[in-house]
C-alpha cells in the first residue's frame, strides 16, 4: 500500500515544472498498471539473481517492483530527467535506492548488456527499432517482456493475457 501511495505522490510531482528531456521522448509517458507490472515479472521469472532493465522506465515501478518484491537489482533508463528525479526518490522512499538505479538517457544509445531481464511497454514501430539492438547486446537466456506490441516479426515464447492486456515473452537464444 505504501508503494501505491508514493507512486500517486509521484505523479502529482510530475505535473510541477522541471527541466525538459534532452529530446523529444519517443512515445508518451503511461504507467503501467501495477498488476501488468507485477504479470510481467512473474511471466520472466524474475528472482533476486537478477538485473531487470526497463527501457522507458518511466516513474520507475516495474524497476522498483522488480526490486522490493522479488529481491531483484534494477536499471531504470528514462529520457525524461523529471521522471527519472521521481523514479529515485519513490526508490528511496521504498529503501530500494540500493538496488534500483535510474538512467536519464536515450534507451537506443544506453548499453543494456548487462541485463538478464528486460521490460518493455513502448509502440509496435519502437519495439521493431530495438529489435537488432536486443539481439545484439544481450546475453543468451537473458528474458524480454513486452506489454501490449510484439518485437517486429519476432515469434514470441510465450503470451499472456491480464485483464485484456497481451504480455509476450521471448529469451534471447544461444548463438
């Protein structure tokens, strides 16, 4: 409940005046339905032994999510520095600060090799641009989730549906 208190504390900061992205963000801020964020990360089988990146993090709650409730260390990488100023201090505030990091940056230009989960809620035509990038920085066995758009003709693993939202799920093969 508490989560849910700062995330609806989070939002009213974002409406405040503050410094604009470097650029024009690709797609809009919407956050994801916190039981779509908790889907997600059950469907890529997140554990503590993990690093979650979500690419467009946002106000940062799949990456503090990923972190309090399955102990997971997480990567936040936003355009928006208003977001990202918001998305650190929900994380301090839900004492995960230690293990949810957020990146003011462009997700196509931020190295994402170290993930062994990614999270995605962007567009169909973003998913399609990330594709080669996915495929080519992250590890074999390393799990994407997107909510609601495919990866490009990418057949995914798995698909779920929660509350009328597709979930899709794909591991990046061996080479």
């Amino acid at each position: 409940m508490r989560l849910l208190a700062l995330f609806a504390a989070s939002l009213l900061l974002g409406a405040a005046p503050g410094q604009p992205p470097a650029r024009r963000p690709d797609v809009h801020f919407a956050a994801t339905p916190q039981h779509v964020a908790d889907a997600m990360l059950k469907l890529a089988h997140v554990t503590a032994a993990d690093v979650v990146y979500d690419l467009g993090s946002g106000d940062g709650r799949i990456v503090i999510l990923a972190a309090q409730k399955y102990g997971a260390r997480g990567v936040g990488i936003e355009i928006d520095p208003r977001l990202v100023e918001i998305s650190r201090m929900v994380a301090r505030d839900g004492e995960v600060a230690d293990r949810a990091t957020f990146v003011e940056g462009d997700l196509f230009a931020t190295d994402i090799s170290p993930a062994t989960v990614v999270t995605l809620w962007l567009t169909e035509s973003m998913n399609r641009r990330l594709e080669p990038k996915l495929r080519r920085e992250l590890k074999p066995g390393t799990r994407i989730v997107s909510h609601q758009f495919p990866i490009g003709e990418w057949t995914p693993e798995e698909t779920v549906r929660v509350d009328n939202e597709e979930i899709f799920l794909w591991t990046i093969p061996a080479h």
